[in-house]
C-alpha cells in the first residue's frame, strides 16, 4: 500500500526548502531565480490583457499584480497535484525523457500557432520522429553512431507521454477551479462574420513542483532518511538500470514549471466553459495516461500514445470550437431592450448588482432598443437614471442609479450589424505572418 501521508509530507518538506531552504542552504539558491523568472513571465501576459482592456474599456478589470497572486495561490495547489502524481506513478524526469528536444520543438510549433505552444504537439513530434529513426535504425544501422539521432532513439516514450497526460490531468484540474476567474469580455466576429459578444478565458499557473528523479548509487552507499514504496512501484520502469553492485535511488527535486489556458466563451458562460473544457481534457489526460503505461509494457505499442497526444489534443480543441460557434450566442441581442455584456468593476452599475446577461429595457421611462439608444438616453438624464431592468432568470425590477462624472460603467452587447470595433482572432503565428508579408512584397501588393 503507498504511504501516502509520508509522500505528501516529504512533499510539503521539500517545497518548504525550496521556498526559504536558500537562506540557509546554498543548493538552492537556483529555485527563487528560477521562480522569480516564471512569475514575470506570468506577470507579462497578465499586464497584456490589461492592456487590451484598457484599450477596449478604458480600464483594466483586474490589476496585473493581483491575477499574479490569485493564479501562484492556485499554482501551488496545482504543483502539488502534480507532484504527488509524479511520485505516486513513479515518473522521474531524467535525461531518456528527451525534454531538451521537446522544449525546441514547441517554440518552434508555437511560431507556426500560438496554440501549438503545448507539450502534446511537441512530444508527440519528438516521439514520432524518435519511433522514425528507430525503423530507420533496422535498415540503416550506421545511423546508431551519431550521437544526436542515438539520443533520439533513445528517449523514453511512455514516460515522455506519461508526463504529457499528468501535465494536462493537472491543468483540467486548474481550468475547473480557476479557468472562468477574470474573464475579460470581448466582441469579436464569428466564423460567420456576425458580431457576437462573448469573454476570453486566460489564465497562467506558475507550477511549483517537487519532480521525482533517478539515479545510480552503490549498494555501499550510505542512505539517508527515505520512504518505503510498494514492490509494483514504479508503474514505469526507468531505461536506467543498476549493473552489479549498484541500485536505483529516487530522490525529489524542487522545479518551476508553468501552464496556460486560453479560451472563448460565446454560447456558454465562462464558468460553464470552464467546466466543460476541464471534463474533456480530463478524460483525454486520462486516455493518454493509461495509453502510456500500457506501451510502458507493451513496447510495440508506443505508437498509440505518441499519435494519440497531438490528435486527441487537436480533436479536443476542434470539437470546442465547433461547438462554440454552431450553438446561438449566449449574450446575442434580445428581442427588446439592450443586453449587457459586462459592466465595469467598482462602477455604479455594478454596484448595484448589474452584471453580463441583465436587459435594460427604459431608461428614466424612455425605451431603449440598442447600444446608441442606450447612450443617447443617459446622456439625456446625466445624474439620477431610474432603469427598468430584467435579471438573467427573468425577473423585472427598477433601479435608481447615479452616475458617477456622466458614466455608469455599461458594457452592452453589439448589435445586429453594428459597425462598431471588435477583435478578429488570429490564428497565425510569427513564421506564417513573416511568410504572409514576403508573399506581399514578392507579388507588389
């Protein structure tokens, strides 16, 4: 049976030293550097999508610095999921992992698409091209003597892709508890060029992770204080081996890693998205994971999870999107009266408990029936506004607000054929723009 109350407090141990071992211990002096770089890594995307609220909005709805506390509050929850899946299957990072072939690879796919930015496309293109030299290796044997491609061979694959489905079982985990926090609400054009309102779901994770490793020591070798693991642990076998004389030590190292989510909520709300997003790409982590550990002792079916990573991830993303963009918007614009999209944190609207779905039908007892409607009647009554309204569950009620400097902080959804500014989604990234723009200047356009 796992000791897993000693597990989770070795755990707990050892990112207590990473957090503040450094004052007294030297060895990990890396961790606050390597902590400090991912939290401004973090800090930057957030700041960006401040910005672009800023932009469209006039005001950012969350400060930066305080998205950076809310997503490391919920990374370190996260890095403990992770770490303890780690150990409980018995998954070291280690060299046969291949990762310094696989980080490369998704910088590359992520200039190509941003969302290929993911260890599933580029594990399964580092697993795939690793399963290639293999059969090569049989024809052409010569090949086994250049180190780089011997590397390749060499990678663990079930392993590799046991890593991929924990990374993602842990991030579905976060995109359930946290993926809807902070929405920003956007108007966009649909694939069918209609102008809908909706949100964009962005969240960062710095992971702290304690990664289980392995190495080779002397059955000589004085041991320190450890715990003692059932005989079927490891669920996967190390490639590393111990000759005569030698033996298998695992030990625990503190890490940084971080995770990303990003999406679009048009027909659903952002929580239920949220949801829905983290159930799938459970039952896909699961899928994989399970995938892993049979080709762990299945060799010849490794196949399975290397192709399964970027086409079970790629289907995920198309079947949301489909399904998205094929059902009705949810903040569509309503028979009569104007439909709120947002409305701006602090402002007198929202303190009076108006949000995204509400329907404002009259203002001061003049109808309104769309977004300049809106305006032009709140310019009219600039101080006290009386709103007839409708709550998302149906329920008619009158509101008294002031407006605070001639503004309430009403977002409303575009209306039909409104020509107004929206963000169009861009699916290219830096290679195809860059490849887009030579085609230009080669054709005189």
């Amino acid at each position: 049976m796992l000791p897993l109350a000693e597990l989770i407090k070795l755990i707990f141990s050892v990112l207590g030293l990473a957090f503040f071992g450094w004052i007294k211990y030297p060895v990990y002096r890396y961790y606050p550097v390597l902590l400090a770089v991912v939290l401004f890594i973090v800090y930057r995307q957030f700041h960006r999508q401040a910005k672009l609220e800023e932009h469209l909005y006039g005001r950012a709805f969350s400060p930066p610095w305080k998205q950076l506390l809310i997503s490391l509050g919920f990374g370190l929850v996260g890095g403990i999921l992770a770490s303890l899946l780690m150990v409980l299957l018995g998954l070291p990072l280690s060299e046969e992992l291949g990762l310094i072939y696989v980080w490369p690879v998704v910088l590359v796919l992520m200039l190509i698409n941003p969302r290929y930015m993911c260890f599933a496309y580029g594990g399964g293109v580092v697993g795939a091209v690793s399963l290639l030299l293999r059969g090569l290796y049989l024809l052409f044997p010569g090949i086994g003597s250049i180190s780089f491609l011997s590397s390749l061979m060499a990678i663990d694959l079930p392993a590799l892709m046991a890593l991929v489905a924990v990374l993602h079982l842990t991030e579905s985990f976060l995109i359930f508890i946290s993926g809807h926090i902070q929405a920003s609400p956007i108007i966009l054009q649909n694939p069918r060029g209609e102008v809908v309102g909706g949100f964009m779901l962005q969240r960062f994770w710095p992971l702290p992770i304690t990664a289980l490793l392995v190495e080779l020591v002397s059955t000589t070798a004085p041991i320190g204080e450890g715990v003692a693991m059932p005989n079927w642990w490891p669920l996967l076998q190390p490639l590393l081996q111990p000759g005569s004389g030698m033996m298998l030590s695992y030990f625990l190292l503190p890490i940084v890693a971080t995770l990303g989510y990003s999406d679009i909520a048009v027909s659903t709300s952002p929580r239920e998205k949220s949801k829905i997003s983290a159930g799938r790409l459970s039952i896909y982590s699961v899928a994989l994971l399970l995938l892993s550990l049979l080709s762990g002792r299945l060799p010849f079916l490794q196949i399975l999870p290397v192709l399964f990573a970027p086409l079970g991830h790629e289907y995920l993303i198309l079947a949301g999107n489909r399904r998205e963009w094929s059902s009705p918007p949810l903040l569509g614009p309503p028979p009569r009266g104007v439909k709120l999209l947002t409305v701006l944190p602090g402002s007198p609207a929202a303190l009076h408990g108006l949000d995204y779905g509400w329907i404002i039908l009259n203002v001061n007892g003049i109808e309104v029936n769309s977004r300049r409607g809106l305006g032009e009647a709140l310019q009219v009554f600039p101080g006290l506004t009386e709103l007839d309204v409708i709550s998302p569950e149906g329920s008619k009620k009158t509101i008294k607000i002031h407006q605070n400097q001639g503004r309430m902080g009403l977002i409303p959804v575009p209306d039909v054929g409104d020509g107004g500014p929206y963000l169009k989604m861009g699916k290219k990234g830096f290679l195809l723009r860059l490849w887009d723009k030579i085609n230009k200047k080669q054709s005189g356009a």
